[in-house]
C-alpha cells in the first residue's frame, strides 16, 4: 500500500547549516498495516511524513501508494489518497465552524475539492454514525463549534473528517503529544478503535513509546535519518521502554519524558 524506496533528503546542501534528514529510508507497508514509529528528536520523522504527505519533496527515491508512483504529485493532490491528523489539535479543523460543518467541508473535499456537502437528514445521521463510536458524546453535539471543545474532542472530530472519502492511507502526526495523557489515552483508544473498524493502512509516529509497544502491529525505531530497527508480532508486544532505550543507547529526553 505504501512504499518508500530509498528516501533521501538534505536541508541547506552546501551551506554552514546543512543538515541530512534521511539518508536513503526504505519502508513499505502492507494493505492494513498499522506502523508506529519512535526515534529522538531530529531523527527524521516528521520530514518523512511530510515527504509520504507530499509537502516536501525528497533530493532522491521514490514514494508509491497502492502501486502508484506519488512522488512528483503535489500536496493537493496527493491528499485524495492521504487522511492526515496532526499534533496541532485546530490544526484540521475550522474552529469557527460547527462540528457538522467541518465534517460537511472534509466531505466536500473527499467529493471535489471546493465543494461543501449538503447538511441534510441523510448526512447528518452520517455524522452521528461516524462520531458515536468513539465514545465522546459528539454525536450529540453536532452544531456545537469546534473551538469550544476540548482538545481530545478537537482530535476525535479531526480523525473523522481525515476518514472522509475513504483515503487509503492514514498518516498521524503526534497526534496526542499535545493532550494530558488521560485525553491522550482516550483519543489512542478511539484512534485504535477507527482503524480497526476501516482497516485502514496507518502510518503513526510518536514520542510516546508505551504507545509505540502498545499501539501498532509493527514497531519501526529512526535514528539519524535511517530505519535502526523493526519489531512485530510478539517481539514487539515483549518489549520495554528500557529495552528501547537500553539496547540502542538513544536517551533522548522528549522520548523518555512522554513515556
């Protein structure tokens, strides 16, 4: 479903602040697989979701989606096959707008770019349909503004509007980073509960790594701009934190501080 073949990239080439993001990432994820990734800061995560996200562009490699190659496709029209949610909890949303606007905008999208859904009965009930599993009581709350929820709530309606249209590929940003961690664990928990019931192809990096051993089918650790290490299956769901950090020597304080 997704597949990153030899992915490099380079900030300020040839200048006194040239930095070397990655340095040639191979990674490919199977039709509903659920990766979470974890390394320290300036491992290069985020520069690789943006390179899958299409808004940076690598010096050299290739990005393919269910078997197409995206590399040369702009952000705009990359995002028919990419739902994304980011650490930025308004970052998604319209804060001004009500939950079932937003959600109506995110359909719109899905449809045509510029095109708002219709707020009709059949559509509204989509909405509730959508919201209710998550446990939140948004379903309920349909014309309540965004920017008066909490930010676990601006989250949840986030993660439903990225499902809109059915994208192939989810990719989720620190997603939680900036809740308190018990609205980060009901968000992962309603993150988890989303992906299961789509089956959705899911790309996830974190700073969390309890819920980088809890979370996921497969564990990918990055380490200056390079994949350093891969778990799944029960070696995964064994492994510590300590292990983490002891068998690879990354103490990193952001990572152990989140855990």
């Amino acid at each position: 479903m997704l597949r990153l073949d030899g992915i490099r990239k380079t900030f300020h080439p040839g200048e006194p602040d040239q930095r070397t993001a990655l340095t040639g990432v191979d990674l490919t994820l199977a039709k509903g697989d659920f990766v979470v990734m974890i390394g320290s800061n300036g491992a290069g995560k985020s520069t690789l979701l943006n390179v899958v996200a299409g808004d940076i562009a690598p010096d050299a490699g290739r990005v393919f989606i269910d078997g197409e190659d995206v590399t040369a496709l702009p952000t705009h029209e990359r995002s028919r096959f990419i739902g994304r949610v980011f650490q930025d909890t308004s970052a998604c949303t319209a804060p001004g707008l009500t939950i079932e606007e937003n959600l109506a905008l995110a359909a719109g999208r899905a449809k045509r770019p510029g095109l708002r859904s219709p707020l009709d009965r059949d559509s509204r009930a989509r909405y509730r349909a959508a919201l209710a599993p998550l446990g939140l009581g948004l379903e309920d709350r349909l014309q309540t503004r965004v920017d008066l929820l909490s930010g676990g709530q601006r989250q949840a309606v986030s993660l439903v509007m990225a499902l809109s249209g059915e994208p192939k590929l989810l990719v989720l940003d620190e997603h939680c980073a900036a809740l308190d961690p018990r609205t980060a664990e009901t968000v992962m928990r309603a993150t988890v509960g989303a992906i299961e019931r789509t089956g959705i192809t899911t790309l996830m990096i974190t700073h969390n790594m309890h819920h980088a051993i809890a979370f996921g089918y497969r564990l990918v650790m990055l380490h200056e701009g390079r994949v350093l290490f891969e778990a799944s299956g029960e070696g995964k769901s064994l492994l510590s934190v300590e292990e983490l950090v002891k068998r690879f020597g990354i103490v990193d304080d952001a990572l152990l501080l989140a855990s």
